[in-house]
C-alpha cells in the first residue's frame, strides 16, 4: 500500500521526468549522500554534502539542508524517516515539517518516489515519479515547480555522469 493511501487525491502533488539512465543509476542519485548534494534542491538552492545524513531503509532517517545560493541565510532543514524501500524500484518516506526554530514538528508530509524503467533517448531509461501530499490545493503549482526545476537538475547531472562513464 502507498503511504500517500490515506491522503485525498486533490492534496497530492504529483509531478515526472524521464532521465537518460537506469533505474539502478537514478536510484543511487538519491541514496549516495555524495550525488544527492549535486542535483538535490530547484533551481537557485544547494545540499552541501556535511549536512547530508542518510540511511535508506524502512526506520532509517534522512537528514540535510538546502540553502539559498543568492542568500545563504536561508536554510531549510529537511528530517524525514524512510517507509518504503525498494531498490532501484521506490523510496517512500514521511518528513516531519521544521518549524520556526528549524526543528522538526509533528506536523507531517509524504513522498512517494518511483523509479520506472522506460526508454529514453532509445536506451534503457527511467521516469522518476514524485508524489508528495498532504499539500493544500493553493500551493500545488509552487510545489510542482519546485520539483520538476529539482527533477531537471537530476537529470542533467546523472546523465553526465553516465556520459563522462
């Protein structure tokens, strides 16, 4: 069962790009603290890696934070606990919302991320699915862009990557 199950379809984000690589080469994008801090954030942010902690597996947490390049001031801490794991296939996991210290709170989202095999580019490929809720109605856009500005840069950096072999 999807831990997106109980939220109401019209509070759930959901947003894809297909990336010129395998499932196994996208997954390790979002599981190896090293290449999660050269894509991870839209446009304009960045994960220095010393703020990366993660442990891919149901119980384990995931831990950084993305900062502002224009500002660095702006931080924003990011404590989420896997669900779901999968490898090469899904990651799932509840974040716990910072609040105005930048602590975590009880309050809570899900995402959801899949890693589907598919040509791309006539090669063995993958769409990534990113579906994140319980989000109000009123900020879907801003999420959604923040995403698909997020899923661009994964792409860009994995297949270089994969190109530079």
């Amino acid at each position: 069962m999807s831990i997106l199950a109980t939220v109401p379809a019209d509070h759930i984000v959901s947003v894809s790009e297909d990336v010129a690589a395998s499932p196994a080469e996208v997954f390790g994008a979002f599981t190896d603290p090293l290449r999660l801090a050269g894509w991870y954030g839209p446009a304009g942010w960045l994960v220095p890696v010393h703020t990366i902690s993660l442990d891919p597996r149901p119980g384990g947490t995931l831990r950084l934070v993305m900062v502002n390049h224009a500002d660095p001031s702006q931080a924003v801490p990011m404590y989420a606990t896997y669900v779901s794991v999968v490898e090469n296939e899904l990651l799932e996991h509840r974040e716990s919302l910072p609040g105005p210290d930048g602590e975590a709170t009880d309050a809570s989202v899900f995402h959801r991320i899949e890693f589907l095999e598919r040509e791309v580019e006539g090669r063995t490929g993958t769409r990534v699915v990113v579906s994140q809720g319980a989000m109000p109605p009123e900020i879907h856009e801003t999420v959604a862009s923040g995403w698909r500005s997020a899923l661009r840069k994964l792409a860009e950096t994995v297949e270089s990557q994969v190109r530079a072999g």
